[in-house]
C-alpha cells in the first residue's frame, strides 16, 4: 500500500454550509474505518486542509476525495501526491 497526501485549496464557487461541513466529516470517518485515513487536519496559514490516505493506487486514493462532500460541492480544489516517508529503517530516503 502507498501513502498518498491531498492538499484541498479553497474554490469559492461553492457554498458552505454546516449540513455540508458535517457530510465532509462523517466522509472522513467512513474512511477512517475503512483503514485508508492516516490523518486528516486544517493548514491555518491557507485556509486549506491536508488528508493522508494509505491506498493501492494514485486513482484509487483520488476515488475518495472525489466522494468528499466539499470537493463534489466545488469548495475545494484538490492536488495528490504520493508520500514516500523517510525514516531509520530506510535511512531517510537517502539510498534512494
């Protein structure tokens, strides 16, 4: 399984609403049970958000942000990357 980051970045075509806001959080917590959410949090400085999914695919991680509520509603644009973590076991990424 890979890991994968989404940066949501606002739109402004769509409007927010707290129905809207709590269909977007009880989509997180499907894939939180789903074993696909790693976290999930605001990014303050951007008005934006950043979810971490674990998932086979690039187009499979995107299925799941294309059912969120907000982006499916045009309040947030969204970019994937995938995420290599760097750590001990792997010597931070630094023998490639």
């Amino acid at each position: 399984m890979a890991k994968f980051v989404c940066i949501y970045e606002p739109d402004r075509k769509g409007t927010w609403t707290e129905e809207l806001i709590k269909k977007h959080v009880e989509h997180l917590r499907n894939m939180k049970h789903k074993n696909v959410l790693i976290l999930c949090g605001i990014l303050k400085e951007k008005q934006g958000g950043l979810i971490m999914l674990e998932e086979k695919s690039y187009t499979e991680a995107e299925k799941h942000i294309l059912q969120d509520p907000l982006v499916v509603n045009n309040c947030y644009n969204y970019s994937i990357c995938e995420f290599l973590e760097g750590n001990e076991e792997n010597n931070y990424l630094l023998d490639g």
